[in-house]
C-alpha cells in the first residue's frame, strides 16, 4: 500500500515552528529550508551544549545507579512498597533542603561500604528488618500527608 | 588541663567536617552536572537521555534531551541555547509532542508540567523555567494545521508576530512580495 503524504510522520520541532511563523513552514515546504549564517551558527552552539547537556545526563545517570545499588533498605527488604516509600520520603522531604541534600551525599558515601559489610551478616540483615518496616511506615505516612 | 582537650576536640572536629566536606564535593560527579536545574529534579532519576520517540497513532516523532522520573511520572527537560532567558511558545508545543511520543511509545505517564533550561550562548548560565503543557486535542490540532500549511492547503497562513522575526527569516521578500504586509 502507497502511503499518502500526510501519513508521514511529523517531527516535534517542525509543529513547533508553526508557533514561530506559518509562513515560513508553509515556504519552507515549498522552497526548501535556507538557514541564514547566524542561524547556522546558533545551531552549531546548539549541537555543541546538547552534546555537553548529553554527557551531563549519562555522569548524572551512572551517578543514580550507583546510589540505587547502595541503599541500605532494598539489601535488608528488596525492592517492595516500604523501599519505594523510603526513596519517596528522601524525594519529596530530604531532597527540599539543604541539610537534608546534604544527609543523602552523606548517606549515600558511606551506604556502599556498610552494605557490603551488611551483604556477609545475614543475621544483622534480618535484624535491620523490623526497624527498616517501621521507619518506612512512619516515611508513607508522611508522604501521604504531603501528597494529601 | 580540660580545656585544652576540649580546644583538641574542637580543633580535631572542625578538620573532619572540612575534610568531608571537601571529600563529598570531590566525589559528587553531579553537583556541576545538574547545574541550572529545578530543585525538585537535583538527585533524581534519569529515565531517557536524548533518545528519539514516536507515536504511531498520531505520525508524532519526537526527541528529547531528557526525562526524570520523579514520583511516578517522568518529567521533560529541554535545554534551549539563546542569547536571551525567555521561554516561547514554540518551546511548549515542542515539549507537548515530545510528552505525546513518550505517553504511546514508553506507555508511562508524562507530567504536564515540564522544564525548559536556557543556557546563555555566551556566558553559559543556566536558569530553568516551569512550563505547563498542552493536552492531546491542541496538539492534534496543531499538527493538524501543520500539515494543511505545509501541505500548500492554507491560503493565508499567520505571520510571525514582529518584523524582527522577519529580518532573520530567508523567505522575507518572497513573503513580501507574495503577502505585501511585511515591509
């Protein structure tokens, strides 16, 4: 089956232009695309940060995973309810200040180091356990308050 | 005799704060990399980094520069290069396909409420504006008429809004002579 024109798949940035000029979508269409010299030149410096905004996002990325494998709570109770409240309480509560930023860059240093101590004691796991529950009921509680 | 070992205490509790202060900045790969970001986004997760995005049902195809997931939702962040720190319109409904392609592609919940960073071209600042943006019918609509103007099926089309958009524009005398409200 022949696929009509307007079948085509529509890029973002190209809708986006209609906020800027018809006009020149509807020209553009006609006549081809002709970027003036300034307008390559802010496209170049574009190209450049998005490529810099890229590499920010993969040190960021790598920087999270490294934080999800050291968290004390999902070793002691996997990935549950109770772990997701936690991270949810260190989002939407610790994350809002500075001294709460600053008690996750700690936690988050030293969290690694303990886990693998923890990972050979499975008995100090266990016993992590309940205290782990009730700090995570007390984390729920509070974000539901917050969300409320 | 006490109050020099308390003077010793102090002394050694200052150097281990400074120490690890000092440490912690070293070590958080992040800190500049999350520069002129909300801070409802510093720490969060990253779900997609540029990657590319599309919409069978609707023939959208969109590329974002990056998505958080921050409770459940993922949040947009496009970095936009200019010499000035507005947000335009452009940049919303650029943002509101991207949210479209990501809704029916990844199947996950997208925020309406999305970030736009501008990044000055030459000092290299950045500050992030909140945006809201627009909801399936608009875009519908807007892709719509995208396709009626670009299609040759609209007569009059909408100019830019100010001559100086004009001035940078390629097209500026065939607009001219063709609409002759241009001058």
């Amino acid at each position: 089956m022949v696929r009509k024109p307007d079948d085509k798949f529509v890029s973002a940035s190209e809708i986006a232009r209609l906020a800027y000029c018809e006009r020149q979508v509807a020209f553009d269409a006609a006549f081809g695309r002709r970027p003036t010299l300034h307008q390559r030149r802010a496209q170049e410096r574009g190209r450049g940060a998005h490529e810099e905004f890229y590499r920010e996002s993969r040190r960021i990325a790598k920087a999270s995973e490294r934080k999800g494998r050291c968290f004390v709570a999902t070793l002691a109770l996997g990935d549950c309810p109770e772990t997701r409240a936690l991270r949810a309480f260190r989002d939407l509560h610790l994350r809002r200040s500075v001294a709460g930023r600053w008690l996750i860059a700690v936690y988050y240093r030293f969290s690694p180091h303990l886990c693998r101590w923890m990972e050979t004691r499975p008995t100090l796991v266990r016993a992590s356990r309940p205290p782990l529950r009730a700090l995570a009921r007390v984390a729920a509680a509070l974000v539901d308050r917050t969300a409320r | 005799m006490q109050e020099g070992w308390s003077a010793i205490v102090v002394v050694l509790l200052f150097v281990g704060s400074a120490v690890l202060f000092v440490r912690l900045r070293q070590g958080s790969a992040t800190s500049d990399d999350e520069r002129g970001l909300p801070r409802a986004l510093i720490g969060a997760e990253i779900a997609y980094a540029e990657r590319t995005f599309r919409s069978v049902r609707t023939r959208l195809v969109a590329r974002l520069d990056r998505a958080y997931r921050v409770d459940g939702e993922l949040k947009l962040v496009e970095l936009k290069t200019r010499a000035r720190d507005v947000v335009y319109m452009s940049d919303i409904v650029e943002m509101s396909v991207q949210r479209i392609a990501v809704q029916d592609e990844a199947g996950e919940a997208v925020s309406s409420d999305a970030w736009v960073v501008v990044q000055n071209g030459d000092t290299g600042s950045r500050r992030p504006h909140k945006v809201r943006l627009l909801d399936r019918d608009e875009i519908a609509r807007l892709a719509e008429r995208y396709r009626d103007v670009a299609g040759g099926r609209v007569t009059a089309p909408h100019p830019a809004r100010s001559l100086s958009q004009c001035r940078q524009c390629t097209h500026c005398d065939r607009c001219s002579a063709t609409f002759r409200d241009r001058g």
